[in-house]
C-alpha cells in the first residue's frame, strides 16, 4: 500500500493530538470567553435569513450596482452577497442583535463558500464576502459597545454547505461522492482564512449534518490558525434531523460528541431543524456526555405550511429557560424564525440562571 503523506487529513482522524494547534498561542479572546462562561450564561444572536426576508429585497437590491464581482445567473436569495452589496442593511441587523443581549454575534457568511456560491456562481466573491462579513459585525458590535460598555464577540460562520462527504446524492450509486474531503478542506480553509483577516473572534461550525464535512472544516481551521499564529475559540454546533435523535449521516449526539471531541472545543451543541421543545432530550444527552460548554439555539417552533415560524419571543424564551433550569447549557440564542425579540426575551429569561458546571 502507498503511504499517505505527511500532510493527509487522515492524520486528523488517527492521531489528532499530533496537530500543533494546542501548542499555539490562543488569540485574546480565548480567555475572556473563557472566563465569561463561568460567570454566567452567554447570549448568541438568531436568525439572519428571518430578518433578511423582512426586507423585501428586489434583484437589483441583492446584485447591487457597485459591486465588483458578477454573475449571469440571478442572485436573489444568495444572502450572503448582501455583505457586499447592501452592507449598511446588514450592520444593523447585526447591530439590533448585540442591543437586544447577544454576547456573541455570527456573521452573515452561512454560504460563503467556494462551494455553496457555485450555485450562484459567485465562487470569486468567497475571500471578499469573509473578510468584509467579519468585519460588519466587528463596527456593529464597536457600536453597541459604544452605547453599554459591554464586549462582545464575532462569531465567523461556516455553513455545512450544500453537499455531503458521506451520503451519496444517486440512490443508484451509492459509493459515489458530490465532493470530497479535500474539496470541502479547501473550500473552508479559504472561508477561514478570510474571516480570521476580517477579525472574527472565533469560529462557529454549524448545522451540521455530514460529521465528515465538520471534519474537513476543523482541519482547515486547524490549518488556518497554524499560519495565522494564534489558535482561534471553536464553538461546533450539530443538527439534529427528525424524530429518531440522529444527524442525517446516522450519529446520535453521543457518536457526533466523540467524532469532534479532539478539536476540544469550546463550545459543543445543536441548532435548526428543532424547536426547543424537540431539541430538549437531544440536548441532554450531549450535556451528559461532553465537557466542553453546551450551546443551543433552537428554531422558533416548527415551521408551518407556509414556511413561517409561529412561535413567539415569550415561548421560544420559556422554553430555553428549562434548558438553564436544569443545568443543560452555557451558552444560548435562536436559529431560524428567531428575531431580536426572541433573542432579548431569551436573555432576559436566563439571566438569574446560573451556567452548566464546567470541570
């Protein structure tokens, strides 16, 4: 058998301790967040596609007129190049949500990889969409600081994207791939890179439903801290697909706990797919098993038969109070159908409540 080279992602897999990333500098906010998770229970933003849709935006208003990348397909609906050509719509987002209580705020960068801006043929834009989306939400939360003193963090967002590393998509050809492991290391190595340029204080991982794909994606961040000097707070967040408690590669939130757990994270947890109400025993399990922080941000409810999320800031609120009631979570926001709302409302019902016990 042919060796693999030294380099191989692989090595990840068997010996992930023999990555030099822990013996990096950690960046200056690894020790505040740090702390702060002790003191008490941090608020993470909600949903940027809710509010997003509110603005009713036109072609013209998501193509923008001083843009310098272009395409000839359409571009509605590609929210991420909203960084670029409608960028004082998405500050304030930004803005609203580090006012209504968000410690940690994500930027609009779910998509905005060489991969998922294919679809929009946008691959060109995915270094400007990075660096300039770290950086919105870096003047954004400047700005609330400006206003209460309080600090607060920039949260890069690395979407799972929209291919798969262990399903097939041919129910005909089960061994064949869309991508592979080195497409998505490359992929999010170059989404990295750009947000650490921008300023992220951290990178969240998120919604994932492929582990392998979340793999590739701590590889390149391993990658991207090695050459920027400094290691970066991790925070990698699973979701959880249907009734049967497992992602949609089969692993339950043990399995998926003990695939990601040599990233030693700071934080681990779910997002989408549920509400509250759902995640509960999903989010308990892993509470039970990891000893890294908890982070949860729920969807608001179930969506209808219209797409639309009925749940309100008060219920959403509730809900995620259980999770701090009984000792489940440290960290805490909204995901789809969630507004600056439910995000106040969340940080107003945890706020007497003390976090998860760290060792």
């Amino acid at each position: 058998m042919k060796p693999f080279p030294l380099w191989s992602p692989l090595l990840l897999l068997i010996r992930p301790d023999s990555m030099l990333t822990f013996s990096l500098p950690p960046s200056r906010a690894v020790p505040a967040l740090e702390a702060l998770v002790r003191q008490r229970i941090l608020i993470l933003d909600g949903a940027m596609g809710t509010q997003i849709q509110a603005l009713g935006l036109s072609e013209e208003d998501y193509a923008g007129c001083g843009c310098r990348h272009h395409a000839e397909r359409p571009q509605k609906g590609n929210n991420d190049l909203l960084i670029l050509t409608q960028p004082q719509a998405i500050e304030e987002i930004h803005f609203r949500y580090a006012m209504a209580g968000a410690d940690i705020v994500e930027t609009n960068t779910f998509s905005a990889t060489t991969i998922a801006q294919a679809d929009y043929g946008m691959e060109s834009a995915v270094e400007d969409l990075n660096r300039e989306g770290a950086r919105i939400v870096r003047r954004a939360l400047d700005r609330a600081t400006a206003l209460d003193g309080r600090p607060r963090f920039v949260a890069g967002a690395v979407g799972p994207t929209n291919r798969t590393a262990s399903i097939s998509p041919d129910v005909n050809d089960p061994g064949y791939r869309a991508v592979s492991f080195d497409d998505l290391r490359m992929a999010y190595g170059t989404q990295v890179r750009a947000l650490i340029a921008g300023g992220a204080d951290l990178i969240l991982i998120e919604t994932i439903f492929d582990t392998l794909n979340a793999k590739a994606a701590i590889f390149a961040c391993f990658e991207a801290f090695a050459e920027a000097g400094r290691r970066l707070p991790l925070m990698i967040s699973g979701t959880i697909t249907d009734a049967s408690g497992r992602t949609l590669s089969g692993q339950t939130p043990t399995a998926f706990w003990h695939s990601v757990r040599h990233a030693r994270p700071f934080t681990v947890g779910l997002n989408c797919a549920l509400g509250a109400a759902a995640m509960r025993p999903h989010l308990a399990e892993l509470a039970g098993v990891a000893d890294a922080a908890i982070c949860a941000y729920p969807n608001a409810g179930l969506p209808n038969a219209f797409g639309q999320y009925d749940e309100g800031p008060d219920e959403t609120a509730a809900q995620v109070a259980r999770f701090a009631r009984e000792g489940l979570v440290n960290v805490v926001g909204g995901c789809c159908g969630t507004t600056p709302d439910h995000v106040r409302a969340i940080a107003c019902a945890v706020a007497d409540l003390p976090p998860r016990t760290l060792v």
